[in-house]
C-alpha cells in the first residue's frame, strides 16, 4: 500500500514508519520538525520506499497519485510543546485535522486520527473506558491539546457521515520509549535524564497521581491493529492497564540507572490529571491487541538510548 503519515518524524510517528516500510509498504513521512527530529528517520532516507516532504499540515496538503492510508499523527503532544504555543496547537487540531480530512476524502484514503487519553481530563471514572465522555476544562493552559483533540475527534466523526470517509481514532495513553525527546516534559524521559545525570528528580505534587506506561513497539502494534480492521468506526484506547504511581516509577529509575538522584518536590501544575489508566476490553475484543513488553524491559530499552545520547 502507499501510506501517508503526518507527523512522522516524531517519536511515535518514526518508529511507525520503521514499521511499515520494514512490511513493504510505500511510506510518504510529512513534518514540520517543530517537535519531530530528522535524525529519527535518517536511516529511512536512502529507502526507494520511503519519502520525506517537510509541510505544516495548518497549511493545504496536496500529494499526488493514490494514497490506501493516512496516518494523523501531527500534533505536539507533551505538555512542554503544546504549551510553547497554544493557538498553533489548537490550529493543529482543527484547521490541519480538516486538511488532511480533505486529503482523505480527496484520495479515498481511510484516515486513522491519533487522539489521546486527554480527552478523558482529570477523569471522574476510573479506568476510563470509550463510553467515558470525560471531564476537561476549556479554561486551563492544557486545553489547547485536550480540546484540540476532543473537536479533532468530532471533524472526524462529521467526515464519515458526511462524507464517508473511513475513520479510526485511537485514544493513546502514555507511551514512552526510544527517540522520546529528551526536553519534551514527560516523566519518563525527565526521570532517566535526570537520573543518568545524578540530578534531583522533578515530582509534581506528592507523587501520588498514577499512569500507565505502554512501550513504543506494542503502541505501534496497535495503531495497525487499528487501522487494518475493516469494520469498527470511533475510538478505541491504546495503552498498557498496569497502574503505578509517580513515587513508584521514580524508584524503579533510580534503582534501574544507579543513580544517586533524590526526588524533588514540585506545585503540581493545574488541571493534572490525578489517574489515568485505559480499559482496553474493546482493544482486545475487536483488535485482538493487548501490550506485551513488561514495564521494567522497555524501561531498560528506553534507558538505554538515553545513556547514548
């Protein structure tokens, strides 16, 4: 197939592109490096089936010839670079979700939108499931992403039935792995720089808000999962149902890394969410897709590339 993904630079994005050009696939990478890094598919470069075109999607998209699938991964999606700019984060959201909706229905592509478990906000329900409408605020600085992603999710929907245009949007929850970017603001890639470097890592509030970690590769897994079933239309979690705590995650990286980091204690930053794990029963049910790879493992992985750096 010829398949298109946006933001394919990115963390997620890049090893998305490994995947599917490993599968024989004829990928076209589409980035504006504003958070994606060429070094992450460098080595796809050389690839007769592999094509990079550097673009904004905020601004009107045009490939020729035919395209099976898109992939929407073009958005910043730690809270450090939505935050940087709020209004392109929104723009991202609503005035590039269009362009590259009006590039599916142009091509007769079927669009897979990577959304987020931020849709859920500070959840009222937990786990959160797909029927979960969720509790966010439109007022607080992280809405520009929970929003933005939340009205991506509605252009969608109104495409297909409108328009119909295949959907499948995956809700994905805290991912982490290689080529994370070492500045983006997220707990795992902060704890490891930190630890690696026998620096005081950074906790907000008491540490007791939860997460659950899910490893790049079963993430990837999933999306494709996703994106090859032939029936199901909405949103279905992706993400890893092991729960641990902020407190419990810096321990294991000071204990993996032997480091001499403390932690330190930090204001927790508004409209944090207090926990957040996926019921994934409908990832199971229709996908056949659960994670595989034990926290400690990708860990070890993740680690590993960072002291590389």
């Amino acid at each position: 197939m010829r398949i298109l993904l946006t933001g394919g630079a990115g963390f997620i994005g890049s090893h998305l592109c490994d995947r599917l050009v490993e599968a024989g696939h004829s990928v076209i990478c589409v980035d504006n490096f504003f958070t994606g890094q060429k070094k992450n598919i460098q080595h796809l470069l050389e690839k007769d089936t592999f094509e990079l075109i550097e673009h904004d999607i905020i601004e009107p998209l045009r490939v020729e010839g035919k395209i099976d699938q898109i992939y929407n991964l073009a958005c910043p999606a730690s809270p450090i670079h939505y935050q940087k700019n709020p209004i392109r984060t929104v723009k991202a959201n609503t005035i590039g979700m269009i362009n590259v909706l009006g590039l599916a229905k142009s091509t007769g592509a079927r669009l897979l939108q990577a959304s987020t478990s931020e849709v859920y906000g500070d959840p009222d329900v937990h786990p959160q499931p797909e029927t979960y409408n969720g509790n966010v605020s439109p007022l607080s600085p992280r809405a520009c992403y929970d929003e933005g992603k939340r009205v991506a999710e509605t252009l969608c929907m109104d495409y297909h039935r409108e328009h119909g245009i295949e959907i499948r949007i995956a809700r994905i929850f805290n991912t982490y792995g290689p080529r994370m970017h070492p500045d983006d603001g997220r707990v795992v890639s902060n704890f490891i720089t930190q630890a690696l470097a026998d620096k005081p890592l950074t906790m907000y509030g008491e540490g007791k808000q939860t997460r659950s970690f899910c490893y790049v590769d079963d993430l990837v897994a999933g999306l494709i999962a996703l994106m090859n079933n032939e029936k199901h239309i909405g949103p279905i979690n992706i993400g890893n149902p092991t729960e641990l705590t902020m407190k419990e995650l810096a321990i294991k990286i000071v204990e993996m890394t032997e480091s001499k980091s403390q932690v330190e204690y930090h204001p927790l930053p508004e409209a944090d969410p207090r926990q957040r794990r996926p019921d994934i029963s409908l990832a199971k049910k229709v996908l056949n897709w659960e994670p595989h790879i034990p926290l400690e493992e990708g860990l070890r992985k993740t680690i590993e590339y960072f002291s590389q750096l």
